[in-house]
C-alpha cells in the first residue's frame, strides 16, 4: 500500500481533483479519503475519453473507480450527497460512499445563516453552509451523521440547532424558504438512509481498507485559506494542511505518505481577501470553456494575477510544521491556458519560469518530483525530469 497526500497551495481551484483522479487512475485498487472542508467543495475530472463530474460530496477518484472514505474532519450535506449521487448514476458511475459516523451534518439552518452572514460580512464563503456548520458544532448543538439514523434521535438534535440559531443568535429566517429547505432536508435523509454507508474510521481502516493498494488523501480549498496560517477573516474553518491527513495516517497505522502540492500557473481566488500581484498586469491566459468556479452569487468572480513565489514559500512553511521530513512533490496545472511567457514574481521581482521543475528549483529544498498538466483530462498530467 502507497499513501498520498494532495493539497493546494493558493486559495483554492489549484487542480487537486485533477491530481487526485490522476493518482487514482495510476494504482489498480485506489481509495479516495477525504479528510478537510466538506461539501462546499467543487473539484472538477475530466475523463481521458471526456466524461466530465465536479465532485463536492465524493471523492475525486470516483471516475477511475476509487470508493470514498468521507473521514471525520469532514461536514457532510444530505442534500448534496442525494442530488450528486443520482448525477453520478445518470453518468452511469455507481459511486461508493463510506462516510465516519461522527462526521458534522449540515442543516438548512446552517445554510441559511451562512448566507445571512455572508450577505453583510462578505469574507468570501461559497454560501453553502460550511463554516457554520463547523463553528456551531463546537458547541454542545451537535448533530453527527450517525444521527440521521434515528427518527427521534433527528428530531431532537435538529430541534438543537434551530434553538441555537433562532434563539441564541436572533436570526429570522423566511418561514417558506426554511420549510423548503427542511422539506429536501428530510428527504435527502430518507435517501441517505437507504443508500449511505455509516461506519466508524476504526472499523473501515481495521476491515476493508487493507484491500486497497493506494490511499489518496484529497485535500481541499488551499493552505493560503488554513485556518491557522490563513489571513483572517477571509479564511475558512478547516485545517486544509497536511495536519488531519497525518493524523488519520498515524492513528491507523498507514504507510509514510508523499505529499503533492499543486498550484495553478497563476494564482486565483474567490471573494474579498487579498491576492498579491494584482497591481500587475496579467496573466496573459487563453480563454477555456472548461473553467468551473467562474462566478458565485456569494463569492463574485473568480480573480486573477501572476504566481507569485514568496506566497507558495510561505505556504510550503506552513505546512512544514506538520510535514517536514516527507517526500514532497510539485503539481503545476493550467500550463495549456498561458497564452504566452510562464511570468511569475519572486521576491517583489519579475521571473521567467520555462518548466515546473524550473519552479520547484526556485523554491527551494527537496522534491521527488515535479509534475505538470496541460489540460482537463488527468491523462495529461505527466513526470517531468
């Protein structure tokens, strides 16, 4: 068995679900394990024979056949998982979900306070209900995965919510959008109980997790977003860095991982926050009908500048604090979409980059290897010497 771990290096939208469908497609029994963010990610595959998924609530790997393991760290939406599941068997894909039971459940009263929030704070979240999620389940308001299980158990925890945010927080909601909401909610769950595969993290890696050849860790958002190394408030609630991987590695005995860390050929970010190099002109890109997170009614429009070295240093160091020591390895995508030279910034000055391994050169330190893709399809991700 190998074990790897993907993480971006940005903001978010660096390739991960083109690296992690790459990997995947590499070994002959893969598995998927999702251990940072949750459903409000948007990680877009696309097949070597052009069959195209972005995957939120599964893994990346899905297309290539890899099961996902949904670990605890991880929120987990009903609906999400119902609408994309059934997306999935329209494709044809009969995907397999393993999801931990203590994993975080997002309600419609998480999502509509994140909107409620978003609409006057305006830190950039995607206004699906992610960071509230998180926030109100540090508190005694939990409701877990394996709680959706029971009907009475259900109705008492979601009670719980309801009075932490209606309550406690003061927020009226729309009477006819909130009963909507709880309308899929409740059928989402009738849906998650006839399909859904509720287990324990020991139970899986003690059981059927020996039968895969390679673990793909797929990280999600990017480092620069970390919650602890992130430029608050334009953060998100998830440790993105390597630190929940490893601790799943450790408690269950996984083998030492390699580590890939992917950045576009530019950086992007979504809503407010800042994003270096702006002040610059560029990048010169060719246009692609194939970008995903283009534009979002919370987040706006997708942001643009050149790479700039010292923000992709600083978040290697970031990660270093749980890392150091581990094989690392650098993914460059969106290579095809430069319309001319690859200009980047180091040190506040203009750089000429002719290759990925030319990048990880000026970075510094040791890499086993660095990679580049100049397309969607994972087929095109190739070793470069």
């Amino acid at each position: 068995m190998t074990t790897k771990i993907i993480l971006g290096l940005a903001f978010g939208d660096e390739g991960k679900g083109v690296t992690t469908d790459y990997l995947c497609r590499q070994a002959e029994r893969p598995l998927v394990v999702r251990f940072s963010g949750g459903h409000q990610a948007g990680h877009t595959v696309v097949t070597p024979e052009g069959q195209r998924h972005v995957f939120s609530n599964f893994g990346a790997g899905t297309l290539a056949g890899a099961p996902t393991f949904w670990s605890r760290y991880c929120t987990f939406h009903p609906v999400g998982y119902a609408n994309e599941r059934e997306a999935l068997l329209e494709l044809g894909v009969r995907p397999t979900l393993f999801v931990d039971g203590l994993a975080a459940v997002t309600t419609p009263y998480d999502l509509l306070y994140n909107r409620h929030l978003e609409a006057s704070q305006k830190h950039g979240s995607c206004g699906l209900g992610f960071g509230a999620t998180v926030a109100r389940q540090e508190g005694p308001h939990k409701l877990h995965v394996m709680d959706l299980l029971d009907d009475f158990v259900l109705s008492q925890k979601l009670a719980s919510v309801a009075s932490y945010y209606v309550e406690k927080l003061g927020v009226a909601y729309d009477e006819a959008a909130l009963d909507l909401q709880l309308e899929s909610f409740h059928e989402a769950v009738a849906y998650c109980r006839s399909n859904l595969l509720c287990t324990s993290g020991r139970a899986f890696f003690s059981s059927v997790a020996e039968s895969y050849d390679t673990i793909v860790f797929e990280g999600s958002q990017g480092l620069l977003l970390d919650q602890d190394f992130g430029y608050f408030p334009h953060v998100t609630r998830a440790h993105v860095s390597s630190r929940n991987a490893l601790a799943l590695v450790r408690e269950y005995a996984l083998p030492k991982p390699d580590i890939f860390y992917v950045t576009r050929a530019y950086q992007t970010r979504h809503g407010n926050g800042p994003l270096t190099n702006e002040d610059l002109p560029g990048p010169e890109l060719h246009p692609t009908p194939y970008e995903t997170n283009i534009f979002n009614p919370w987040q706006g429009a997708q942001r643009r500048s050149l790479l700039d070295l010292n923000q992709l240093r600083y978040a290697l160091r970031a990660d270093a604090q749980y890392s150091a020591g581990l094989p690392r390895h650098l993914v460059v995508t969106c290579l095809d979409q430069l319309a001319g030279a690859w200009q980047a910034t180091d040190e506040d000055r203009p750089v000429i980059l002719d290759s990925p391994k030319a990048l990880a050169h000026r970075l510094g330190g040791l890499w086993a290897g660095s990679w580049g893709n100049y397309g969607q399809a994972g087929n095109l991700v190739d070793v470069l010497p």
